[in-house]
C-alpha cells in the first residue's frame, strides 16, 4: 500500500528509493541530472529558502518554463512545506502585481530572459531568485545562448535580495514535517493575462495522480535510463506538471526537457534521447505529425503517449498513429481527462480504446451525469458531468468562488466539471461541449466543437471556430475561420463547408455566418481561444 500521505518530494523520493544515484531523472539538451545530483540541487535550494524564511504554509512564486531550475525548484519549495504558486514565465506585470497583492508570496523564481519585464521588483523588497538556461545548459551550447540573451539581462542588478540561482550555497536544512493533506500548489485557471481561479492542491492529490496513471497507462517497468518523457507541457499546467513531471519522476523515468514546443525539434529528441512516453495537447501531435521528418526507426520506441487539454480529433489521431504503423509499432494515442481543478482522471486505454471517447475514470474517481436539476441521467444522455476523486483540488484560494464548482450530492463534495457528456453502456465517457459554450438554437443543443471537427477536415481549412451569435434578437452560429497558407476564399469553400455540415450534423448548426480571419486567437497550450474571437 502506498504512503500518500507525504510532501510530493518525499512521495517522490520514497518511490524511486529502488533506484541508483547514476539514474538519470532530467535530461535538458542532452546534459543529464541524476538521482544523487538532483537530490543534493533540491537540497541546496531548499535550505536557502530557509535561511531567508521560508516556513511551512508560505508560498513562493515559480515564474518559469522548461527548464531545470523549475523542476528543482518546485521539489525545493516543497520540500520545505512552502507552496508553489505556479505562473506562465510570460505572465504580465501587472497580473504578477495582482498576484503580489492578494497571494502575498514570500519569494519570486523568475527567469532571467523575461526579468526586465517586470517593474514589481523595483518597489518592493521581497525576495527573488533569478534562474537562468545557462545554469544547466550544455557546455556546447553556453556561447551562442548567452550572446543570444546579454541584451536581455545585461542590466539586472543583484543585491542580497535579488540572487543568481547560480550562486545560493546550501547551507543548514531543518527537516520539515509535511503532510499529504497539506497545500502544495495553487494552480492558476487562465495563463498570461486576465482574472483567473487560483486552485488549491494537496500534495496527496498530486501522490494519488501519480499513483492512478501508473497503475492504469504506464506499460514497461519502473527506471532505467532508456524510459523517457518528452515534457513540452509546462508546470503551471495541470497536465505538465501532474503527468510529465511528477508522474514520470515518480515511475523512475527521466523528463526529456523542451523549454518551446517545435516540431523539428521535438523530432529530433524523439531521434536522439530516450523518448518512449509523450504527452501533450491535440495541436503538439498535429505539428509532430505533419513535420516530413516524423517517421523512421525510432519511432518503434514510443511505448504511451497521451493527449489531453482538448478533444483530440480523428483526422489528428489518425495522422500521427499511420507512421508508426508502418514501422510496426501499433501504440494508439491515449486521450485524457481531467483540469485545474481535478487533475487527470480519465483515459482512453490503449488496451480498452473506443474511438471517441475521454476515456474510463482511473482509480479513485467516481463519475455521474446529472441534468441541471442534480437528477442522475442514464446510459447515453448528455448532460453535466460531476466527479469525484482522490484528485480534485481542496477549494479555490478565494472560497466564494466554490459555489457552483464543489456541490454537496449525498453528503459528499462533488465537482461540478461544467463539461457536458455522456456514459456508454461500457462506461467509455464521452464529452460533448463546454457548458458555456453550447449554443441553443430553437431549444436544440448545438456543440461547437463539433461543428470545428467537421469543417477542420476540410483541405483548405486551418482551423475554425464557433460561437454563438445574433441575429434579429435570434441566436446564430457564427463561423471563424483560417485557411491554409496561401488558400484564398470562395464561394466553392463556402459551399463545403456547408454541403459537409448538412451532411453530418443537424440543420442546427449550420453556421449562419462564416468569418474569415488570417489568424485565430491561439491560448499558450495552442487552443483556438474562442473568448476573444470577435
């Protein structure tokens, strides 16, 4: 039986206890950090937090994207019972002033590159830690980066409170009792900009993640350094730092570290590191799959990989699993479920796949269809799916913004996904649309996803978008779209785009009108971000 009930670091530490000190546990541009290394890291950084006082229950801003820093740093900060506030390293200064005001962290790990961006750090007399690429990079590599970034950071001034990670000596460590139950991170709902949801997670919710995954998808056994992940997903994302880090830490696997999503790149780790697992959004397989490197021998060493963030669609699907077929390798992608709020905890097995779905609930999740009444809906209607597990965050850091979310159904607290869907007579889960975003047209349920399914399928078409819109006082369908590199609109696209509609879905959601953009907004995961289509 497995102890939860420990700091993620510990649960880590616990669970690779079988493994060398020679195990390689990060891999950054080929430069490898092992097991003895990154221990003897996590330590140096945590006992200076402690020396500038760090205690139990304080959180400490982590501003920072796929680097080392930001691994060792988290399992740092946590070490010493301290909480990770998890940001996006591009975050604007003023939503990292707001995040001053109302979290009051006691320490910021920002990136040196994105530092003078940041005005804060000129009034205010708060701790900061500076953590650069070069601090792990490759000697190879040093030259060329660090002439690329001086502009950026020639002017930074460091002062006893103002530090290079490069430089904190690990001094004296007082051990830290922490408990599973207790707040390890707050997760943020939205990235750069904007109001967000501050989510609370324990650091047994994050143990029990690691836990469910590996128990359910993972399929070879624990260590060695030929397992690997490609981690392109960042910490602040609930997907990256649950399953590409924690998780494949946990089961012994190194991360296979990408600081930018490029699908060159990305391919050329798959060639030359060992990447047997992958995990990403729906557009990271997209790219990956039409880059004409992708296909040779190396990809008979892909093992799992994992999709979530986004319904995955078929045409992608299928566009990224042909090419390991004809090397032999019959690994299916595994769409998966889950958010800020919950974790991860859904997958659609390779071994139990249906085609279409999110997936079965992992261990320790329970999963219930209501209508808007709270009464349960049976096999196949849509509506509202609620969980529960052993995954879902505490409460929202503002507790008033819990109505609504965390519901009372029979003495136990629910969440509400505000996901609409379905269950099958297997117990395959379907999802349907973001409640939000369906649109009714004359009292029908139209899902705008997909409609986006159905037109992205065509040549010309590089992605869409639907909303709802108005007209005469009459909801509409309203149509965003980008065409393919030098596509120019017609009548014939348009025609399509409607002979296809009509002929998979109801006369609901043909699009009364079709817009056409040359760029649609993109979120920082890649997602078309419908709220600011105008």
């Amino acid at each position: 039986m497995e102890n939860f009930d420990l700091s993620m670091y510990d649960y880590l530490i616990d669970r690779t206890s079988c493994l060398k000190d020679s195990n390689k546990m990060i891999n950054f541009y080929g430069r490898t950090i092992n097991r003895k290394k990154f221990i003897l890291e996590v330590d140096r950084i945590a006992s200076y937090l402690q020396s500038i006082g760090i205690k139990k229950g304080d959180n400490v801003v982590v501003c920072l994207g796929n680097i080392p820093n930001a691994i060792i740093s988290f399992y740092a900060i946590n070490k010493v019972g301290a909480i990770a506030n998890v940001l996006h390293p591009l975050v604007k200064d003023e939503t990292l002033r707001q995040i001053y005001k109302e979290h009051k962290p006691k320490c910021f790990i920002m990136f040196d590159e994105f530092f003078k961006n940041y005005t804060l750090f000129k009034e205010i007399k708060t701790n900061v830690i500076v953590c650069s690429a070069l601090d792990y990079l490759p000697a190879l590599y040093k030259p060329f980066y660090g002439a690329y970034i001086m502009p950026s950071i020639i002017n930074i001034k460091y002062t006893d409170k103002i530090v290079k990670y490069s430089k904190i000596k690990g001094e004296h460590l007082t051990k830290v009792n922490v408990k599973g139950d207790d707040i390890a991170i707050y997760m943020h709902s939205s990235g750069t900009t904007g109001n967000s949801k501050t989510a609370c997670q324990t650091n047994a919710a994050y143990n029990h993640l690691a836990e469910n995954l590996t128990n359910a998808a993972y399929h070879q056994k624990i260590g060695g350094d030929k397992y690997g992940m490609l981690m392109a997903l960042p910490i602040f994302h609930v997907f990256g730092l649950g399953v590409c880090m924690h998780t494949t830490l946990c089961y012994g696997a190194q991360t296979i570290l990408m600081p930018k999503f490029s699908a060159r790149y990305g391919v050329y780790l798959m060639m030359f590191r060992p990447v047997t697992m992958i995990s990403g959004v729906p557009n990271m397989y997209k790219k990956l799959a039409a880059n004409p490197l992708f296909n040779g021998p190396w990809l008979k060493k892909l093992v799992d990989c994992f999709c979530g963030g986004d319904k995955l669609e078929d045409s992608v699907k299928q566009s990224f699993e042909e090419p390991l077929r004809k090397w032999g390798n019959q690994m299916k992608i595994a769409q998966g479920y889950g958010s800020t709020e919950a974790g991860v905890v859904m997958i659609n097995l390779q071994n139990n796949q249906v085609d279409g779905s999110i997936g079965v609930p992992l261990d320790g999740t329970e999963i219930k269809i209501l209508d808007e009444n709270k009464k349960e809906l049976g096999i196949n209607e849509v509506g509202i799916i609620y969980l529960k597990s052993n995954t879902m965050m505490k409460s929202y850091y503002d507790k008033s913004l819990n109505e609504g979310v965390l519901e009372e159904i029979n003495g136990e607290i629910w969440l509400n996904t505000q996901d609409m869907g379905y269950i099958d007579e297997t117990g395959h889960v379907f999802f349907k649309e973001r409640q939000k975003r369906l649109i009714k047209i004359s009292g029908i349920n139209v899902f705008p996803n997909e409609i986006e399914e159905v037109v992205n399928s065509i040549d010309e078409i590089k992605l869409s978008c639907a909303i709802q819109g108005e007209t005469n006082g009459k909801r509409i369908v309203e149509l965003y779209i980008q065409l393919k590199e030098g596509i120019t609109y017609s009548k014939d696209i348009e025609q399509k785009i409607k002979d296809l509609i009509s002929k998979k879905l109801l006369k609901y959601s043909m699009p009364s009108r079709i817009i056409v953009l040359d760029k649609l907004p993109l979120t920082e995961l890649g997602k078309v971000d419908y709220k600011n289509i105008h």
